[in-house]
C-alpha cells in the first residue's frame, strides 16, 4: 500500500523534471497563462501557487526563495511588483487549470494553466492601447486641418 502518492514523475529522472517545473513556474509567472499537457499543469500548479503565497508576504527572504527557485530575475520583479499585489486579498486559489482538448500529433491531453484574473488584465490592456491608438488618430487627424 502506498501511503501519500508521491508527485508525478511526468517519466523523467529527478534533474530534468526539476527543470521542467522551475521553467513551467517561470514561464507562468511571465506570461500568466500557458498551454502544456494535463499531468505537466497539475504537478506545475501548487508551485505557481507557492510561489505566489511568497510574493504577498514581500520580504528580502520570500525574494531570496523565489529568485533561487524561478530561473529569471525578470519574473521574479514581476511577481513581487504585480502579482503580489493583485492576489494580496485572495487567500489561495490564484490559478485555473483549464482543458482543450487533445493534441494533434500523438493525441496528448492539452490544458491551459493561467493565472485567475489575467484575461481582464489582458483585456484592460488591449482596451488602453486600442484607445491610445484612438486617440493618436484623431491628433494626426486634427493636426492637418490646423495647417
């Protein structure tokens, strides 16, 4: 009888799977969304979540730990200047895993692993440069029939 199941071993020795954890974290962290297989989003997800429970708290020792987990100092910034702040009242549930279906070449379960909130963010910025553009247009636009 097993007692507690370890994680998911995604069929890789401990130095690679390390790797694609730390490099799935990351990519999370900069992106805030990302399409990989089920197993890979599941054993990816509490660590996401780790790492954002560490970025509420915001001290020089919760840096120390996420920069000598995630593999880049950009999304370490990033997660203590933006997603700690905006998760700063949420007590846990920060991610969503989502199913797409199978993948085309070897019929692979696809999910989309992304951060709860991020499609408003990415819409709000769509919004502020689709109106950013709206408003160069009718500078350039007023500029000529002022010459």
């Amino acid at each position: 009888m097993r007692h507690r199941f370890g994680n998911a071993k995604l069929k890789r020795d401990i130095g690679s799977r390390n790797s694609l954890l730390k490099n799935l974290t990351t990519s999370v962290v900069l992106e805030e969304r990302v399409i990989t297989t089920v197993p890979k989003a599941k054993a990816v997800q509490p660590l996401v979540e780790k790492m954002i429970t560490l970025a509420k708290a915001d001290t020089l020792h919760t840096r120390r730990q996420a920069a000598a987990y995630l593999t880049t100092p950009k999304s370490v910034q990033k997660l203590f200047e933006t997603l700690g702040s905006r998760f700063g009242q949420r007590n846990g549930g920060y991610t969503r895993i989502t199913r797409l279906g199978n993948r085309r070449g070897d019929g692979a379960e696809l999910a989309m692993l992304e951060l709860v909130g991020s499609e408003l963010v990415k819409r709000a910025e769509e919004r502020a440069k689709r109106k950013e553009e709206r408003l160069k247009a009718q500078q350039e636009g007023t500029e000529p029939e002022a010459e």
